[in-house]
C-alpha cells in the first residue's frame, strides 16, 4: 500500500486538472465543426450521386456503422472508463498495461470483423445489390478504426481531449476531400441519372470514409508521440505494489466492453433493422427499388445528417463526461459526481434544444441552401422531426452517464425496450400506411423518446442528484421558443428585401443566435460563478454584464 508521502511522488499529467466545460466545449466545438464540414461535403456529393446513390450508400453505411461499433467503437469508452478509474487512484503503471491489452483486443476483433464484411457484404445489404460495393470498400476502415479508437481512448483517460477534438476534424476533411473527388471520378464513365452512376459514386463516396480514418491515424500518432514522455514519467513514478497481471486486465476490458458491444448492437441495429424493414415493406407492397433507395437516401443522407449535427455536442459531451464521472464516483466524491452530472446536462440542453427549434422553423431555406434541388419531403420531414434532437441528446448523454457509474447494462436494457416497441411501430406504420419517409421519421422519434424516458428513469434510480430543472430544461425552452420567432421572422424579412436564400438563411441564423444568447441570461438568471463554469465563460460574463443579466 502506498503511504501519504509516496503518492505524493507521483507525477500527475497536467492533463487530469483541465476543467470539465472547457473540455466539454473542446470536443464538442470539433464534433460540431466535423459535422459541419460532413454536412456541407454532402452538398457537392448529392449533385453528383443524387438521392439515389445517398440511399445505396446510407445502406452500406448502416452495416458498416453497425459492426464498426460492435467491434472496435465501443474501445474508446471501455479504455477511458477503465484507465481514469487507475489513475485515480494512482495506479499508473496498470493504466499502462490496460492499454496495451486494449490493443491487442481491438487489433484482433477488428481484423476478424473487417474479413467478414467483406465476405459476407452481399448478405448484408441483399435488399439493394447496388450496395454490395460500398460496402467492401468500407469493410477495411473497420479495422484501420481500432487503431484510431484505442489511441483517443487512451489519451481521454488522461483528460486531453485536443487530440481527440483535432483528428476528428482532420477525419472529416481528408473525408470529405476524397469522397466528393472519388464520387466524381468513379462515377463519370456512367449515364447521370442511371443506377450504375449513383452505384459507382457511392462506391467513390465510401472511398472517403477510409482515407479520413487514415488520416486521423497518422495525427493521432503524432499527438501522442508528444504525450508519451510525460506519461511514461507517470508510470516510471508510480512505487504502488499493486501491479495487476495482464490476463486479470484482459478480464476487466472484456467485462467492460462487452455490455458496452451489447448496447452499441442494440443502438445501431435500430438503424440497420429500420432500413432492412423500411426495403422489405416497400418492396412487398410492389414499391420501385429506385424509389425506396431515393427514400432512403433523403433520410439518412438529408435528414439524418442534419438531426445528427447537433445530438454530436451531447456525444462530445458524454466523451468528456464519462472520465471525470467515473474517477469522482470511484473515489466516492458524491459532490463532484452530482455537480458534473447537472454541468453536462446544462450545457447540452442549452445548445441543443435551441438547434433543435432553429431545425424545425428553417428547414426549407437550409435544405435549399445545402442541397440544391433537394425533394420538398425533407422540408417537412424536418420540421416534423426537429423534437427528436432533443431527445437523442439527452438518451446519449445518459448512456455516459450511466456507463461512467458502473451502470452499463442499464443502457442496454432501455434501448432494448425502447427497440422493440420502435420496432413493432415502425413494421406496423409501413404496413398500414402510405407513409413511408415518414413512418421512418415518426418510428426515430418514438425511440428516442422511449430511450430517453428510460434512461432518465435509470439515473434517478442510481443517483440521488437533484436536477436545476429551471437552469437545464425550461429556460433553454422559453429563450428557443422566442429564438424561433425571431429566426423565423427575420428570415422572412431578409428575403423579401434581398431575394437572397442564401443571405437570409445566415443573416437569419446570425441574428437568432444573438437574440439566444440574451435571452438565455436573461431567463435563465445564472450567477457569475455559473456563468464563468461555461465554455468561454469569461467572454460571456462580460456581454451579460454590459446587458445587466447577471443575478447577484
């Protein structure tokens, strides 16, 4: 056992004493800025593929996705939930060892998972042959991904989201470089408007995926080539008696990441069991195939992309949270863990709830700004779904929640429940009805309400925290609610002045998110100590301030 004056031997990384919102706002501002550069790439991307080539490649994507997590995704979490509970407790030279046993794991279970999506590519998406290629282009990156996967994991453990937040941006751009280049490229021999155009630019599209991974591999290297001195001084430091064997490590990454594979199966098998049910319906009821892959293709390459935009800050968030709740629940501090738990669900609702209405009463003039040309559908699919960004962000950010207290079957379960239901819903409304796009868009609402119900009621279960629900739910609410007025209102101004959509849209958007900002203060009357625990709380003191909406 290690005595007072031993433990205060041991180095610790400057990393481990960031403040949580500031790496909350860091990754989250790189997962919003990826997102955004995905969305504007997908702009160029649809004038070349169309709708149809976005639905054969949103087909191979949500296999891919789907085994992607199963196998290599869920590493990230797993190692950081792990390590930041040794670290700790100051037990570095096991935070060593836990990493290393990751990587044996994930280079083994990716390699088998990338061979048999290869092989097995024509089962998976046997509803749309077209698809057949993407997929086998993609299966490689599941393996190239454990690498990238093991190394944030290792460095979020340690608090240093920049490495993470960087490679997710230089991800995106190499992604979008090449996808848009290899769509063209691989699509150009072949008749626009023909099936073999949206399948061979497809194929080129999921070209990009692999060379972002890449990419972010290479960065991330470097990154942690600069941190691995001064983590290896914290090993070499570390005079605990308590060394664990591998085999007791491999053990306990296998007991983490497996209910974590099981929950990342249950998240994105409803993705894959949606499209598979969506094609299957559709085509017994004698549905063209071109018009479920055109369908298909405006919901995950239109609509999908766009709710997913802002749920990315709570993913950012639940990234962040997992290592500062789990060493403060390991240690006991019951404080520290109901404070970051109320900090993390503050600052997503406050973000994501105002996304979520700017969402729904501006879907026309973005989709027409982003997708020139785009089907009306989306508009109002849109502006039907926009409440389920809401509710996607908080079922996330509780999943890390309940993953960062030890909880991690909890998730399993509620998703679970709330899959089955969706399930049935879905089969039912594609049956019955003439919906369509909009039975998917009506079944992924469903289930993030039902996910996050649930959840929610797990946490409460576990955690005696007592929520600010004026501070978290209401006053983003209220301000977004005059926020959409003013959105909406002004778009409607600008274009009928200047006949600009463009122009409007980010004048639109710019003048919301000012009028936000005051309104948040202003109803949400938060204390200087509060306002400072924000992101960029000191330049956000100083504009309340001046427009006297600080509570004494």
């Amino acid at each position: 056992m290690q005595n007072d004056n031993e433990k205060k031997k041991i180095k610790k990384p400057s990393g481990m004493r960031t403040n949580f919102a500031f790496q909350a706002a860091v990754l989250a501002g790189a997962g919003i800025l990826s997102r955004v550069i995905g969305l504007l790439y997908r702009s160029p991307l649809f004038q070349i593929i169309g709708d149809e080539g976005n639905g054969y490649y949103g087909t191979a994507y949500a296999i891919y996705s789907m085994i992607l997590m199963i196998a290599t995704y869920s590493i990230p979490t797993a190692v950081s939930k792990i390590i930041s509970g040794k670290l700790a407790l100051g037990e570095y030279r096991n935070a060593r060892r836990v990493f290393k046993c990751a990587f044996i794991y994930v280079v083994s279970v990716g390699l088998v998972a990338a061979v048999l999506t290869f092989a097995f590519a024509p089962v998976l998406v046997k509803e749309q042959p077209n698809a057949i290629l993407s997929l086998q282009i993609l299966a490689p990156t599941i393996f190239l991904s454990g690498f990238l996967a093991i190394y944030r994991g290792y460095l979020q453990a340690y608090k240093t989201m920049i490495p993470t937040s960087i490679s997710q941006i230089i991800e995106q751009i190499a992604n979008a470089v090449v996808s848009v280049l290899a769509a063209y490229l691989m699509s150009r021999p072949f008749v626009p408007g023909t099936s073999e155009h949206a399948k061979y630019g497809a194929a080129g599209s999921a070209m990009g995926t692999g060379a972002g991974v890449l990419c972010g591999i290479i960065y991330i290297l470097i990154a942690y080539a600069g941190r691995r001195k001064e983590i290896m001084e914290t090993v070499e430091s570390d005079v605990s008696s308590n060394v664990e064997s591998y085999g007791k490590l491999f053990r306990q990454i296998v007991m983490i990441v497996t209910p974590i594979i099981i929950a990342a199966f249950v998240y994105n098998i409803t993705t894959t069991v949606d499209m598979k049910i969506f094609y299957n319906v559709l085509n017994s009821k004698n549905v063209d195939r071109v018009e479920s892959a055109n369908l298909y293709g405006i919901f995950s390459g239109q609509y999908m992309v766009l709710i997913n935009l802002p749920v990315s800050i709570a993913s950012a968030v639940g990234t962040t949270l997992i290592p500062n709740i789990s060493g403060a629940f390991t240690k006991g501090d019951k404080a520290e863990t109901n404070h970051v738990y109320n900090q993390s669900m503050s600052i997503t609702m406050m973000v994501t709830i105002p996304c979520a209405v700017g969402i729904g009463v501006l879907s026309e003039p973005i989709i027409t700004l982003l997708f020139r040309g785009a089907d009306p559908l989306v508009f109002k699919a849109l502006t039907a779904g926009c409440i389920s960004v809401v509710f996607y962000s908080l079922s996330t950010l509780t999943n890390s929640i309940l993953q960062g207290i030890g909880k991690v079957m909890e998730p399993v379960k509620n998703a679970t429940l709330a899959l089955l239901i969706h399930l049935v819903f879905l089969a039912a409304i594609l049956k019955f009805t003439d919906a369509k796009l909009f039975g998917l868009v009506a079944a992924t609402i469903l289930y993030s309400l039902l996910a996050c119900i649930f959840n929610h009621i797990s946490v409460s279960k576990y955690m005696s925290t007592k929520l600010d629900v004026k501070k978290i739910y209401l006053a983003p609410a209220v301000a977004s609610i005059f926020m959409g007025i003013v959105a909406w209102g002004s778009y409607q101004i600008f274009y009928h002045l200047i006949h600009m959509n463009s122009v409007s849209v980010v004048l639109a958007i710019l003048l919301a998110v000012i009028f936000y900002a005051a309104a948040i203060l202003a109803v949400g009357g938060y204390t200087k100590e509060e306002i400072l625990a924000m992101p960029k709380g000191t330049l956000i003191l100083k504009l309340a301030e001046k427009l006297h909406l600080v509570r004494e």
